[in-house]
C-alpha cells in the first residue's frame, strides 16, 4: 500500500498486473502508479545495461526521426528562439540539433550513457549532458524552454523529476510536456491491454486532471492542451 504521491490518497487497490509488476489506482485522482515504485538503481540498470538497452541501432531511421523532430521544433519554434532550451531524456539527441538549427541554444540531458554518445557523434556541435539531475540542477543552469517528451512516465522518483523541472526554469519559462493519457476515450476498455501499459519502463500513468495538479503542485500553470485523437496528452505550460 502507498499514498498517491500527487494527492496523497491512501492507494491500495490492483488496477493492472502485467509480468511481475502491480500497478495501483487512486481513487481519488486515477493517478496509475507501480506499487512498489522500483528504484532508481533498477530503473538505471533498465536504461544502461540491460539487452533492450537503447544502443546506436535503436536509431536506424535517423533522417526520419530528423523530419519529424524538425517539424515538432518548428511548432514551438517562439518559445526557444535566440533563447537557453533543454530536452530532458533528449534521447539521440534529435530535437536538441532540431532546436539549435531553428535558433535556440539547446542542451540535452539523458540518463543513458549510448544514447548520449550516439547523441555526440551524431550532432558534434550540440551541447549533450549524461549526469544525474541532481548533479545537473546543481549548476543553477536556468532555461526558458524545456522539451519533455515521453519521459515522465519512466521516472520512479516524480517528484524529484518535478523539482528538476522547476528548478532549471527560469521565472515565466515556458515547458511543453507529453506523456501517456490514461483518461483518453481511446485507452481500451480492459487498461491491462493498452501498449502504455509496459512495466517497468512506464512505472507511472497520467489523466488530464492529475497530470495539471502535479504541474500546479510544482508553480507550471497550463496555458494549452494540444487536441490528439490518440491517448496522449501534450500541454504548454508557464513557470509562474
Ligand atoms: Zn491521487
């Protein structure tokens, strides 16, 4: 049993087994978390050094995942320009050469050692990090745009992940943030059939609600919610 760590709400019920792993429901938020959460020790074994880990060849279609960060990076293009931006989980570092060639000046942070040096190679004029947050907040580094996508949902310790996010924001910083969409009409009627549903890389599930409530919890005020036939939710939010 574990409080919901968005609203605290003694959480106790199975929602979904998947494999080994238990994911809870809140019953007052719907906020869909593992239970037990696993460490970050875990988590980092499961991004570095397991077989599935992502190594050079997870990249096989790079000109593609160019075009299409290109085209991201051109959507939000007023909210980096001429300006300091930050892919947190930049991954092979994509939208952070996307960004930089569209006028930002970009950093990207991961926490997988091959997906930065894949990120190296390919981009050698960008500006990638493999530290942990911690070490990185650190540096009192301010941006003001952060880039979050499909990575929330992976991080055991949310709340440390929220405080790295507004900690390296600066004052009115805009953050875009993408994330599974547990609330969707879209999501299948049996939750346990859903391809999000993947213990335990996605240790956490969002709704619109709860996902607003964390943002708010940390000083982000949603200011657009991009529409999406599939369940996923992409929100624009402020530093307040
Ligand atoms: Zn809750």
């Amino acid at each position: 049993m574990s409080n919901c760590t968005i609203c605290k709400t003694e959480t106790a019920e199975v929602y979904i087994r998947r494999d080994d792993y238990a994911y809870v429901r809140c019953p007052n938020c719907g906020f869909v978390f593992l239970d037990p959460m696993p460490d970050a020790e875990f988590l980092s074994r499961v991004y570095n050094e397991d077989e599935s880990a992502i190594d050079v060849a997870s990249y096989p279609k790079a000109a593609s995942r160019m075009r299409r960060a290109m085209l991201k990076a051109l959507g939000l293009w007023p909210y980096y320009v001429g300006r300091d931006a930050l892919d947190v989980g930049c991954g092979g570092g994509f939208m952070v050469a996307a960004m930089r060639r569209l006028g930002a000046r970009s950093v990207g942070i991961d926490i997988s050692r091959e997906s930065i040096k894949y990120a190296r190679a390919r981009f050698p004029r960008a500006d990638f990090v493999n530290e942990t947050f911690e070490a990185f907040l650190a540096q009192g580094r301010k941006f003001a745009f952060l880039y979050s996508s499909e990575v929330i949902e992976h991080i055991g310790d949310v709340e440390g992940y929220m405080r790295f996010l507004a900690g390296v924001a600066a004052p009115g910083a805009r953050l875009y943030l993408t994330t599974p969409d547990m609330g969707h009409p879209n999501v299948p009627d049996d939750p346990a059939q859903w391809n999000m549903v993947s213990p335990p890389r996605h240790v956490q599930l969002f709704n619109e609600r709860n996902l607003y409530c964390l943002l708010a919890e940390y000083g982000f005020e949603v200011i657009k919610r991009y529409p999406k036939d599939a369940p996923t939710l992409q929100v624009l939010a402020r530093k307040i």
